[in-house]
C-alpha cells in the first residue's frame, strides 16, 4: 500500500465526498425519515415491555430489557447508516458519481448485514463493561465511584479507551462488506485481518475522526459550564458557543461522518489493490502531515 499521511487520507475523503456532497446531505435526511418512520412501531413495543414489567412489578428487569432493545435497535440503525454513507463513497470512488435515492438500495440489500455487523462488534466492544457493571454492582462499587468524582472521571476515559482499541480492528467492516459482497462474519474477518497488517495507521486514523468529533461537540458543554457564570460576558459568551454547537451538529452529520465513512472506504480500496513489494504501511512511519 502506498504511504499516505493521516492528514492526507482525511483530505482525500473529503476530496471525495465534495463531489457528492448534495446527495450525501439528502441521504441524511432521508434516513432521518426512515428512523422517524421505524421508531414509531419500536417505541410502542418498547412501551409494552416496560408496561408489562410494571404490572408484574418487574421494573428492573423491565428497564432492564428497555434499555437493551433500545441499545440494540440504536446500533443497528447506526451502522446501517454508515453502511449507507460508505455505499455512496464506493460509487463515487469507482464511477465518480452517485445519487441520494441510492440510499434505498443499499437499505434494502445490504441493511440486514449492516444491522448485523454493528449487533456484533456491539456486544464486542459493549460486553465486557456490562460483565463488569453487573459485577460492580453485585459487589457495591458502583455506589461509591458515583460518588467520588474524579474516580467517575477516570473510569470514564478509561473505558473510552479500551472500547476505542475494542472497537478499531473492526473499522474496515462495512467498507469490507460492501466492496467485497460477504456476509457479516466474513467481512468482520476481513477487517481484523486488514487490521492486523495496518494497526498503527488505521488506530491513528480514526483517532482523528474522533477528536474532530470531541473538538467539534464539546462546544455545548462548554457553553454551558460557562453560562453557570453570572456576567454580562459569559452569558454573550454561551449564547454565541451555543450557536456554534448547533452548527457542529450539522457540520458533523453531513459532512464529518460521510468524509470519515469515505475516507475508510478508499483505505480498505488501496488496501486491496496488488502491492508492487509485500511491504506494509506499518514497516513505514506513521506521518500526520
């Protein structure tokens, strides 16, 4: 594979998706209807389980399997989403065009995979902090770190960590799926064996992603912790980083997401091309610029 910095790889998914970029923006918003449309008939089931669990004063197994359903439902929906964004940057990475109404397509013959492929890495990477929630609550810890705040802090990062390296070999799933056709497992399989051969650039490059979202989505939280201040200038202050925030929500929809999507689908494209030396990135230094 070629040796292209982070940075570079970041801009030429953008490259990309700025040739597609209107029919990017209306897949958004038609998969926000599909969600609206889907979440009617699952809230009212979800609705009924809590319901019943009430009337047989099941309430924590009732709000147990609610969040559960909702987890799982959320999940899926997700990575049918970005399966669909990946969907339009293959189109537009082969034949340098692609259409919004395409969303249905890929909805319709590959939503089923993509649904799956997000159910399992989510009970990879979700799993093992359910184990060791339930036992923290068997043996009363999880009482006196909500308490303690910094100690809330810290295990906050660090389960962010450990799900963000549970969660990188996987990243080249869906790009895997769509551009080699295969079942879940299959292109789970893929993406840890291109994983293995390209650890450090792909680990890096989402890491990217990621702190573009962080930097981008802090902004409501900033804003309110400065709006608790009572001067004329904090508050100018939060009313303006709040408007911001609403900006970095749409910009990271519609444009960050796809480009992250875009962005991995022209990896996993390079990293399927023949090599002209059995090289991998990973004998190469990482470069950010």
């Amino acid at each position: 594979m070629n040796e292209i910095s982070v940075i570079g790889r970041i801009k030429e998914g953008f490259k990309i998706w700025r040739k597609g970029w209107l029919s990017f923006i209306l897949a958004v918003i038609l998969l926000s209807f599909v969600f609206i449309i889907v979440l009617i008939p699952v809230s009212f089931g979800i609705a009924g389980i809590a319901g019943i669990g009430v009337y047989f004063e099941e309430s924590l197994i009732s709000v147990a399997i609610t969040a559960f359903t909702v987890t799982v439902f959320g999940i899926a929906f997700n990575f049918i989403v970005i399966g669909t964004m990946c969907g339009l940057g293959k189109e537009l990475i082969e034949i340098e065009d692609t259409r919004a109404e395409n969303t249905l397509h890929y909805i319709k013959s590959f939503g089923l995979r993509f649904a799956a492929i997000g159910i399992i890495i989510g009970a990879v990477v979700i799993g093992p902090f359910m184990v060791v929630g339930i036992t923290f609550a068997f043996i009363n810890i999880l009482p006196a770190l909500s308490l303690n705040l910094w100690a809330g802090i810290a295990v906050s990062i660090l389960s962010f960590i450990v799900a963000f390296f549970l969660f990188v070999p996987f990243a080249l799933s869906i790009p895997a799926c769509l551009i080699e056709d295969i079942g879940p497992i299959e292109s789970i399989k893929t993406s840890f064996h291109a994983f293995r051969k390209n650890p450090k650039t792909i680990s890096v490059l989402l890491a990217s992603f990621i702190v573009i979202f962080v930097a981008l989505l802090a902004l409501p939280i900033i804003g309110l912790i400065i709006g608790f201040v009572q001067t004329p200038f904090a508050v100018i202050l939060a009313g303006v980083l709040g408007t911001f925030a609403v900006i970095a929500f749409f910009v990271c929809i519609f444009v960050i997401l796809p480009v992250m999507c875009v962005t991995f689908t022209k990896f996993y494209y390079d990293y399927k091309l023949p090599e002209k030396e059995e090289v991998s990135e990973e004998d190469l230094p990482i470069r950010l610029l």
